[in-house]
C-alpha cells in the first residue's frame, strides 16, 4: 500500500511539475515575443526619426521653403517609414501627438531640449512608436490568456538630428577628405547673394538620379549667382586662392584639392583643425588670384557641391595676401571660363547644400551656411 501511495504522490508531484514547467515555458516565449516586439518597434522609431529628419533640410538654397512646409513633409515621411516597418507583422500608425520636429541647440548634449519654438530652422524630429490601447493595439500573447494575462502595451521613442551650425572643420574620423575648395569670397558679395541683391540668374542645376549626379544647363531656376573669379587687378581686397595646408601650396596641390578635396596630410599641417578662434576668424595666408592652369580640374567638379571660406578682410599683395576668414559656405560651380581677356574670364557659383564629415559643431552665433552634418539618432 505504501509503495502504491508514494507512487501516485510521484506522479501528482510529476504532473505538477510538468504544469509549472509549461507555464514557465509559456511564460517564457510571451515574454520573448514581447520583446521581439519591443525591438521592432525601437527599430521603426528609429529609421522614421532619421528618414523624417532628413525633410527638414531645405532643398532648395535660397528659395527659403517656409519651416510649415518642411514639418509637413517630414511628418509624412516618418508615417511613411512607421508603415514599412512592420512590428509583429502589423504596420505601424503614427498619431500626431508621437511626431514632434523642433530645435535641439546642441544635439550632443543629451540633456538638450527640444524647442519647438526656436527662431532657428528646426534640426530635429522625435517619434515615438506604440502598440497600446491609443495606437495599434496591444501586443497579444500566446499562453499568458490561461493566466489572465491576454496582452500588453509597450512603445520605443527615437530621436534623430543634423547639425546645420560649425565653428570649422577638423579631420573626419574615417580619414576621408574634406569637401572644401581652396578659394575664398568677399563676404560683401556673399551677403549680397544671401539678400537677393545679384541679378545673375543663367543656369538651373538639377539632379538626375539616372546619371546619379548633377546636371547643369543653361537657364533660370530661381537661385542666384555670383563670380568667384577675382574681379580687380590682383590687389588687396580680392578674391583668390587661400593655402590649406602647405602655406606655400603649389599648382599641383591647389588641383589637387579642388578635385579630392582638403587631405588630413593637409589638415595636419593646419595642426589637424581649421576653426574659428574666439573672435570669430580665421587666418589664411593666400594668393590674390586664381590660376587659369585649374580650369580644367574646376570644369571637372562643375555641379557637384563643395564648401567654400568666406573673408572679411584681407592684406598683403599677391602671394603675401593673409585672408580672415570669417563664414564657410556651400556652393556648386555651374560655368568656368578662365581663359581670354580679365574681364570675361569667370567661375560661377550659386548656393549649394552639402552634407560634410568632419564639421565641429558650434552652439554660438552662425558661422557656416548650406553646410549640413549626416542625420544621426541622439536619443
């Protein structure tokens, strides 16, 4: 009889082993396919932040698309995104009260703000990604329900930002180039570009993804253009080369530069920075003109976006010239004549976005326009 007891009370305690495995188990696999489902949903936050971020950058230099505008866009593209990226093979709505675009002043910072009534072009979108009562719908578990347990909220929150604001640019640290050309303009002409005060308006850029690159054509598209060949007779005061790197830099390095951009063997002789000091300068020993023995590498880069140094002032004749440098600004060549008499000989530009590596981001008073950072998540 004894024995006959002990087994049955070995087959009760096996049972009810066997049930609390299978709620662990249970218990197990809901817990997992909740935080499969977390992972998913940090995922589509973050690819809707980063793809929204990139619509806040206005397409169009100079034309000054209303910020209403470029929040609009960059709402829908975090929709969009939030759609194509399914969690637990449901696609994702996203509520207006989940998309916030505003300014984060220094999106290093982690404690940064976002203000969403800064006088600044706004820099950065927040989303956040839910399944809950209120979107979506809870997660639904599998075995849980036994327990009384059919389902739970959870949410993941992403934010992406660019920099839009430098106080000058060090080596990338991937090694790669910096996009700047070695040539300088006024900062007279610069604002008159900036104020609508030019009348040149003779050639239209436009992006051919087919060719995956810039076309230029003779024509009107509504921006601005000015010479960035010196316009006098090669004293102080003119625009022309400035040396980045070598302060004796030769014609090979100047087209060098122009096609590859500024090295880190360059940078490293600029003692690996080329940053504005607290005065807001920086001085570059350069050469007041531009040789007609680069035409052919400028011609080369006509389109293609490229950051220029802006100056203030500038003293010392020919190659004696020390420019103060005072704004970086990006550009694309449209048309390059250096050849015939002074007064003809040209290289054109206009306003140009350009996304750079290597920028130092600045908190204080605007130092660079149509220069961008990469779109990166901060939080």
């Amino acid at each position: 009889m004894q024995t006959g007891r002990r087994k049955g009370n070995i087959l009760v305690l096996s049972a009810a082993l066997l049930i609390v495995m299978f709620a662990l188990l249970a218990f197990t696999v809901d817990l997992g396919y909740l935080q499969v489902a977390k992972t998913e949903l940090q995922r589509t936050a973050d690819s809707a932040a980063i793809a929204a971020t990139w619509e806040l950058i206005d397409p169009s230099p100079s034309k000054t698309t209303p910020q209403s505008t470029l929040t609009t866009s960059a709402v829908a593209k975090a929709r969009d995104y939030a759609l194509k990226n399914l969690v637990t093979r449901d696609e994702m709505q996203l509520i207006d009260a989940d998309i916030t675009a505003g300014f984060l002043a220094d999106p290093a910072n982690p404690l940064s703000q976002l203000s969403v009534s800064a006088a600044s072009g706004y820099n950065a979108v927040q989303v956040r990604v839910r399944k809950d009562d209120a979107a979506n719908g809870n997660v639904p578990f599998f075995f849980a329900p036994v327990l009384g347990i059919g389902s739970a909220a959870c949410e993941a929150q992403a934010t992406a930002a660019f920099v839009s604001n430098f106080s000058g640019f060090q080596t990338p640290k991937d090694g790669s180039n910096l996009q700047i050309l070695p040539f300088a303009l006024d900062l007279q002409t610069w604002n008159d570009l900036m104020n609508g005060l030019v009348a040149d308006d003779n050639w239209t850029s436009t992006w051919s993804d087919g060719q995956k690159k810039w076309i230029v054509t003779p024509g009107a598209d509504g921006i601005k253009e000015v010479n960035l060949f010196p316009q006098g007779t090669g004293s102080p005061g003119n625009r022309g080369t400035v040396d980045i790197g070598s302060s004796n830099n030769s014609a090979a390095d100047i087209a060098r530069q122009i096609v590859n951009g500024i090295s880190p063997a360059d940078m490293e002789v600029m003692g690996g920075k080329l940053q504005f000091n607290d005065q807001g300068a920086i001085t570059l020993n350069g050469d007041t003109g531009i040789s007609a023995g680069v035409k052919d590498e400028l011609a080369s880069i006509i389109g293609q976006p490229r950051c220029i140094p802006i100056f203030s002032a500038v003293v010392g004749p020919g190659n004696n010239a020390q420019y103060t440098i005072v704004r970086f600004a990006g550009v694309r060549i449209l048309e390059v004549k250096l050849t015939g008499q002074m007064s003809s000989k040209r290289v054109v530009i206009q306003p140009a976005n350009i996304r750079i590596k290597g920028g130092i981001p600045s908190t204080g008073p605007q130092g660079t326009n149509f220069i961008y950072s990469q779109v990166w998540l901060v939080r």
